[in-house]
C-alpha cells in the first residue's frame, strides 16, 4: 500500500470491470508448477505465477543445524525465503531482513501444522525458497513452491497447502493481487489452506476492509486455493508419471 500522489496511481479496474492484466475480479494469473527441477535437493519445484518465478529445495529429515534446534520428539521445520537482489524493479539489498524474516516464520508455521514431524524426532528438515522474480504474493508463490517440494522429497503430510493473496483493489475484491494492486490497492490478504479440513494456516492482513469485505475475501480465497491445489496434484501426477485416479482424487 504505497503512499503516492495521485497523479501516480494507475487505473486499476476499467468500466468494464476488467483488471490491469484484463483479468476478471475472480481470476488467476497464468500459474506453472514444475515438481523435482533441481537434482541435489532431496525434493523441489518451480513456480512461475504471473511474473513471479519462485524456486523451492527442500532437504531432509537430516541432522540439526544448528544443534541446539533439536527436538527431541519431533523434527524441527526450517524455513529461509530470500528474494534475490535482482528479483525487483530497484534493487533490492541482499541477504536477511526483517520481511524475509517474517516470511520464513509464517511460512514455516503454515508446515508445521501439517508434516508429520513425529515421524522424524532429532531431526531436521530445511525448506529454501528462492524468489528469482517479484511481482506481489511471493509468499504465497514461495509456499506453493515449499509444498510441492515437501511431497516431491517424500515428506509425510496431512495434504498439501496451496496459498493465494486476496485483495481489495478499487472498492472491489480481488483473486491473486498483481504488484500494482498490491501498491495501490485497499487491501492485501495472504491466506493458505489445507484443503482436507478446510482449515487455514497462514492468514495475513495488510490494509483495511470491512467484515463483510473480509468474509467475501476469504471465499474467494478458499476457492483460489482449491485451483491452485488441482495445478499443484497435477505437476506432482507429471513428475511421478501418474494418471488420475478414476472419480477425481489423487
Ligand atoms: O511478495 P508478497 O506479496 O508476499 O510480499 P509483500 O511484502 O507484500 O511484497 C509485495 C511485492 O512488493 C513483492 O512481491 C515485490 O514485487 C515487491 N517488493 C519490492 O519491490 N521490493 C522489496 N524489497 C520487497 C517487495
């Protein structure tokens, strides 16, 4: 949410309704999912979502490091999202700071709800996410890259977690925010589900909406996370050379 004159803010929904991109209010960016791309990693996935290109290696369970992590009754969850320096517009510093910080955290919460780290006591297993390109929800890119790689590497899990930013751009709410949207929209909410339970384990919320506002969006989310999950079974059904299931489940 930029503070810009107002000369600067773009139009964002023409009077058709249609978005900068020319997408419905309801619709995706273009996603692919590419499931075991790197061969060193124990598991991993490429994710280029719109214009964001997000890669995920995932190692493990192995040794702690650093050792006093461990736990002595289930493995610990690792997580280090860093944005390359030339993933944006200006130049971004490289290294640690406090947003990739945060986003390691949550996104390594959204996991811990649902690996079966009892299975692993002693243990670690380490999730890296690379963003090579930014263009507005890397987080979620970066945790749909994460869970494919989690299933790729063999990781036992509840389900996978697909991931997906709501918003409220020009009055109106918004599927998977762009990064002018996201700039100088209302409204940025980043959400991921579990789709079995319906449960979710990451909701952020940047902006201001009303109640009714927040209600619609979390629909609209879970229903974005729901074609979000189908592209990320069927790069996993790719990679593993398997056909659907007949009536539909993976
Ligand atoms: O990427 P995500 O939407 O999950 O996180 P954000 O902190 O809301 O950042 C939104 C977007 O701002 C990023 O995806 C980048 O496109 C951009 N950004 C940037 O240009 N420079 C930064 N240092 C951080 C973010």
């Amino acid at each position: 949410m930029g503070n810009v004159g107002a000369k600067d803010v773009p139009v964002l929904l023409s009077p058709e309704g249609l978005r900068l991109d020319g997408r419905r209010l309801d619709e995706l960016r273009p996603i692919r999912i590419e499931a075991g791309t790197l061969h060193q990693a124990d598991g991993s996935a490429f994710v280029e979502w719109g214009q964001n290109k997000v890669m995920a290696a995932v190692y493990g369970p192995r040794e702690v490091h650093p050792r006093h992590l461990q736990q002595n009754h289930k493995a610990v969850i690792q997580c280090k999202y860093n944005m390359a320096a030339f993933a944006v517009d200006e130049r971004k510093r490289p290294g640690l700071d406090r947003r990739s910080q945060e986003i390691s955290k949550v996104i390594a919460e959204a996991f811990e709800s649902v690996v079966f780290a009892e299975e692993f006591p002693r243990t670690s297993i380490d999730v890296y996410i690379e963003v090579l390109q930014a263009n507005a929800g890397t987080r979620c890119a970066g945790l749909v890259a994460a869970s494919v790689a989690l299933a790729d590497a063999g990781i036992p899990m509840v389900d996978l977690v697909p991931a997906v930013a709501v918003g409220k751009v020009a009055g109106q709410i918004c599927l998977d925010l762009k990064k002018e949207e996201d700039n100088f929209g209302e409204a940025d909410l980043p959400m991921a589900l579990v789709p079995q339970s319906g449960r979710l384990v990451l909701l952020q919320m940047e902006g201001h909406m009303t109640e009714e506002e927040l209600g619609r969006s979390l629909d609209l989310g879970v229903k974005g996370c729901r074609e979000i999950y189908d592209r990320m079974k069927a790069a996993l059904r790719e990679r593993y050379a398997l056909t659907p299931v007949a009536g539909g489940a993976a």
